[in-house]
C-alpha cells in the first residue's frame, strides 16, 4: 500500500516537472525547397572554417521597403510634430520656509447632549480611607445636558454647564453646591 502511495506520488511529480518541456530536434528537409541549401554537420573543425569565412548579409527584398518605409520615414504619415517644450520644473535656489498659522488650542466645550458625570464620595471613618475603601465608595451618576443647557442634580436642581469648559463646569457645579448647603461633595468629567 505505502509502495503504491510512493509510485503514485513518483509519478505525479515526474509527470508535473516534465509538463511543457519536450526536445524537437531541429532537421533541415532538403526537398521540394526552392532555395539552394546545404547541410552541413557540426563539428569543431566545421564551425572553425564557419568562423574564419567572411559573411556579407544580403540586401532586404523589395517588399520590405513597401511596407515598413523609406529613408527613416514612415510611409502615409508625414513628417513628425516639433518636439514638446518642457518647462523647467527645478525649485528656485532659496526656497522660503511658510509655516501655517498658529492655531490656538480651545478648551472643550460643554454642548447639549453630552454626558457629564459626577462623582459623589459617601461619608466614611478613617479606618475606610486609609484601607483605600473610600474608592470602592465613589458614586458615579451621568447627567445629560438638557436642551436647555442644563443638568438636573438631586438636592441641587438644574446648573446651566452648556457651553462651559469643564473647569468652569466645575465651578458653576460647586458654586450650586455650596448655594444649596448640599453636604455631598461632587467632582465633574466629561
């Protein structure tokens, strides 16, 4: 089974490495041909008096000239256009550094729609803030801004941040705060 696998395989490969390339060996029929011609086999002494022999070409048929022109011409076509000006497309010696404007960085604006969030932190023991419990505590509440500008937070009511940057979404949030007597601190992000 595993022999007849091999030949298989064998043969596959011998037949694919084989596919286009035959041998023709090249003959010269000395009948029924029109021109005088003489065979002659190859040897070294025979290709020694080839080379030694002078060769003159023979001139082209007539028909040659028929078709494919005379004297560097084309035939029918006439004679060719005036070669293309090019421009001279080299930079100038000096070039001139044009560095864009300046563009003044804008702080993020606070739009309608946005999703703000505030944080709130619940009251807590030292004992919870120094074992890092106090984090686990932060609230997190999102707030979209209203198409009126403005957040609605409990306890507070609606603060008007569209169209602040977040810092001062910050202060208009604590100036609420402390307006309010809320106890709860919060902190803003966007």
């Amino acid at each position: 089974m595993i022999l007849t696998r091999s030949a298989v395989a064998l043969c596959a490969v011998l037949s694919l490495a084989s596919c286009g390339v035959t041998y023709t060996p090249q003959t010269v029929s000395t009948k029924d041909t029109p021109l005088d011609v003489t065979v002659v086999s190859m040897s070294p002494s025979s290709i020694e008096v080839a080379n030694r022999s002078s060769y003159t070409p023979r001139a082209l048929p007539a028909e040659f000239f028929a078709t494919a022109g005379m004297n560097g011409t084309v035939r029918g076509f006439g004679a060719f256009p005036e070669a293309p000006s090019v421009p001279n497309l080299s930079p100038p010696a000096e070039m001139a550094l044009r560095l864009p404007p300046e563009v003044q960085t804008l702080s993020y604006k606070i739009g309608i729609g946005d999703v703000v969030i505030l944080a709130t932190r619940a009251a807590g023991n030292s004992v919870e803030q120094l074992t890092g419990l106090l984090a686990a505590q932060s609230q997190r509440q999102g707030y979209t801004v209203r198409d009126d500008g403005a957040i609605a937070i409990p306890e507070v009511g609606a603060v008007a941040i569209a169209g602040l940057t977040v810092e001062e979404a910050e202060d208009q949030v604590f100036q609420r705060l402390v307006q309010s007597d809320s106890c709860l601190q919060y902190e803003i992000g966007v």
